[in-house]
C-alpha cells in the first residue's frame, strides 16, 4: 500500500484535500496548486467557502488575484467533508485555540478527525499541521482514524508537519521554510517526507510525532518568554530611567548569541499567546510545572494594563483628568500590517479603558470597526480626529502610518511600538522610557 501510495507521489498524481482554509490552510493551498497538484479546500464555515470560491480571499497573505489563479488552475472551496474521498493526501489545518480558563481546546481537531475517520479509505496519506501538545496525534487523533477500522502505517498513514506560516512575512513562505516532520510509523514517515520533497526545500524528519508536536511548541514558547523578557525589562527602564529601545539596538549590534525580541502593549496573534499553554497544560500531567510559561503569561498579559497606567499618568501630567480625556488608539491589529485582530492586545487595551474614558475611538487603515464587549467602534479618519483629541497612543506599527502627521497634530502621543522613532518632541512618550514631566 506504501509503496503505492509513494508511486503515486512521485509521479505528482496524487490530489489533496486541505481540511481548515485560514491563514495557515490557505498558503498551503497555494503552495500545493502552485507545485502542479490537484487539491480542493473543505471548510465547515459556509461564508468562507462561498467568499473563496467567488475569488474574495478571507487571508491576507493569499491576495485575491493569487486566490483567483488558484480558482483558474481548479482549487475549489467546499463545505462537504464527502470530497476528502477523492484525495490521497488530506492535510489538516484546523485552529487548536484555548478555553477561557486557558485549557487546550480540540473541538475543531477532533471533528476533523471524526470527518476523516468516517471517510477514510486505504492508501491515504493524512497530516496533521495545527499546534497542539506532544500526544495529541497518537492519542486523540489516530483512535479517531482507526474508529475506521484501518491500520495506520499499514491501510492509511499519519504524520505531525507543524506549520510555520508567519503572517505579513514578505522574505519566508511555505516554499522556502523547511517542514519538520514526525510520522507515527516508518511507512508514514515516508510517505510524509515524499510528498512534502514536492512543495518545501527541505525536511526535518523526526522519531516521532511528539518530537514534531514538541518542536513546534518549543518554537512558540521561545517567542512567548523572549517577548515578555524585553517586556518586563521595558517596565524596568522606565523605573530607572533608561531607553530599552537604545539598549536593544545595542545588545543587537552582538554578532552572535543574541536576538532582538521588542516590547509591546501584549502578545496578540492565534499562536504566540496561546500554545504555550498547551505545553504547560500537557506538562502537569507528568507533575512538572515550567514556571517559565506561566511567568511570560504574566508578563505579556499584564501589559495592556501597565499601557493604560501609561495613559492615565500622561493626561494627569497635563492636568486632564481620565474622565473627560478624549483617546484614540492608533493600530488595533495584532502585529502590523496583518489584517488580523485576533487576541490583539489593542481589544484588551479598550475594554481596560473604555468605562473610564470621556471618548475613546480607534483608527486602522486595515480594519473597518472592532466590537469590543457590548460595543462597536469604526475606524475613524485619522487627520480629522486628531486635532480632536486629548492622547493618541499607537499600539500597531503600521508601516503606512504617517507618525510625523500624528505626532504634530496630537497633543499628547503614547508610542508603545517605537513606531515614531526618530522624531523627538515634547508631546511624544514611550513605553520603554522614562515618562518625564
Ligand atoms: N511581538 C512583540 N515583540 C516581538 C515580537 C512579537 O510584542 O519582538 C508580538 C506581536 O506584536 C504579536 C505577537 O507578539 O502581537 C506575535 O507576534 P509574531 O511575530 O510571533 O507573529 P505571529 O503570531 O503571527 O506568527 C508566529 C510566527 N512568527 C514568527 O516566526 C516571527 C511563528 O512563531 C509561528 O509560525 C506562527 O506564529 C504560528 O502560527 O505558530
């Protein structure tokens, strides 16, 4: 059946079905289109599958005009799980969020495991791409394959691929990022390491499907503590009246043995504030608790909240009290120039201060309105409002900002991104500096 199966690979004639067409499912449909193989997208959410389907990307890093190539060269979006049949590798890139008290959430993984599993015929290659803790493959996801009554490694084959799509990166795609690879038995490592040679430079197999599940958790959580590191080091310079930005730029003139990580208003995204739970979470089941994910979760989470002390001591040292003070939030995306406001940190910010404020609003040039607990904001226009109000704080660098119009029309700025760097003026603050009278 491998070998088949692995014929098939190598004479480009498989099909693929990719299960979950977000920011991570999407590029991937590309990429496969892109390599000359027939692939089909399935998503459960029919709004998604309509909007793909009339050529209206819902991903920012797959543009309309690449979507509507795809369309042209026979990628389709379809809401029916029935088609994976036709397919003889079905990549599955579904979310793996957390529960408000911050526990794995698998309902997703677990539904595509159970659409798969009712579906499944010999000879498939599935991989699994979505984030989650060591064991969830062999544990969760493969009973829910072989409730088939397949074989894996002998009638189907699985494997781990983590992702390593990283949003707005215009240097790194999924054609040149090599793929870590963890197949639950030989026979699949071989089938997954053939067919991923048709798409990515290069492989990094691995033992084992946890090795991959750990890899890819290791990745995140190396961002997780090094972003809440500068973060508190930020709380740190302004204490002691330091640049945590000039230390930075410094510490980044080492050659070796160090990477610039920056502070911010908090950690945003679908990935970096989130799987490090998962291994925490995985972790206490074998008695073992990593102080260090659970003190950057603190860190990183309280950082919304020190932005709106910035705030509040800035309007008093002008005399404004909060109450009557007029504010505008400058970028509320999580990271810039992604149109993405997942767990952005720019949503705590406003629900922190919205009740305490006189008027709060918010401009994006990429996102049109936010609603924020029982409210609805729409992006205002920025020149007009400017002039309006008491504090503008930029929380998401946009690279299309015009920081020098922002910081000679509002009075007052809080500049928590470095975005206005290299302008000095009196009315500029920072997070990471001291705030002086
Ligand atoms: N952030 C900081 N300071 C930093 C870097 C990031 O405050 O020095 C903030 C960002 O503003 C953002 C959050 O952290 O709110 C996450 O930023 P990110 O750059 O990690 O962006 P993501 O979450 O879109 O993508 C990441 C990938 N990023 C990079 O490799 C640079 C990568 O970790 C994963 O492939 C991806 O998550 C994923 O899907 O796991």
């Amino acid at each position: 059946m491998c070998d088949e199966l692995l014929k098939k690979i190598a004479a480009k004639e498989v099909a693929v079905s990719i299960i979950g067409l977000g920011y991570v499912g999407l590029p991937l449909a590309s990429a496969i289109v892109r390599a000359g193989i027939t692939t089909i997208g399935i998503d459960i959410d029919e709004v998604r599958v309509r909007m793909i389907n009339e050529g209206r990307s819902p991903v920012s890093d797959v543009p309309d005009e690449e979507l509507k190539g795809l369309l042209k060269r026979g990628f389709l979006a379809s809401g029916d799980y029935d088609r994976i049949k036709e397919t003889d590798v079905i990549i599955v890139c579904v979310p793996t969020p957390v529960t408000r008290s911050k526990d794995p959430d698998l309902t997703y993984l677990i539904g595509a495991g159970q659409g798969i599993g009712a579906r499944l015929r010999r000879g498939q290659l599935v991989i699994l791409k979505s984030t989650t803790f060591p064991q969830t493959t062999e544990g969760v996801f493969l009973p829910l394959l072989e409730k088939s009554g397949l074989k894996v490694g002998k009638d189907f084959f699985l494997a781990f691929c983590p992702e390593r799509v990283d949003p707005g990166n215009r240097r790194f795609n999924i054609e040149n990022t090599p793929i870590v690879i963890g197949g639950v038995t030989d026979n699949c490592q071989k089938a997954a390491v053939a067919f991923y040679k048709l798409i990515v430079p290069a492989v990094h197999p691995v033992s084992s499907p946890q090795a991959a599940e750990m890899t890819k958790l290791l990745e995140n959580v190396f961002r997780n503590v090094n972003i809440a590191l500068v973060n508190e080091l930020a709380i740190l310079c302004e204490r002691m009246g330091l640049d945590i930005w000039e230390v930075i730029e410094a510490a980044s003139t080492k050659p070796f043995g160090f990477m610039p990580f920056y502070p911010g208003p908090g950690v945003g995204g679908h990935c970096i504030p989130i799987d490090p739970y998962y291994l925490s979470w995985k972790a206490r089941e074998f008695d073992y608790h990593i102080g260090f994910i659970e003190l950057a979760a603190r860190i990183n989470e309280n950082m919304p909240y020190h932005v709106a002390q910035l705030i509040t001591e800035i309007l008093g040292k002008r005399g404004i009290g909060l109450k009557k003070a007029k504010v505008l939030i400058v970028g509320v995306t999580f990271k810039p120039d992604v149109a993405d406001t997942r767990h952005s940190p720019a949503l705590k910010l406003i629900e922190i201060i919205q009740d305490k404020v006189g008027w709060l609003g918010f401009h994006d040039p990429l996102i049109g309105e936010v609603i924020v607990g029982r409210r609805r904001y729409r992006s205002v226009d920025l020149e007009q409002t400017l002039k309006e109000i008491d504090l503008a704080v930029i929380i998401t660098n946009h690279s299309q900002l015009d920081y020098e119009r922002v910081v000679s029309e509002a009075p007052l700025v809080l500049d928590t991104r470095n975005g206005c760097k290299g302008i000095t003026a009196e009315n500029v603050f920072s997070l990471g500096r001291p705030i002086l009278d």
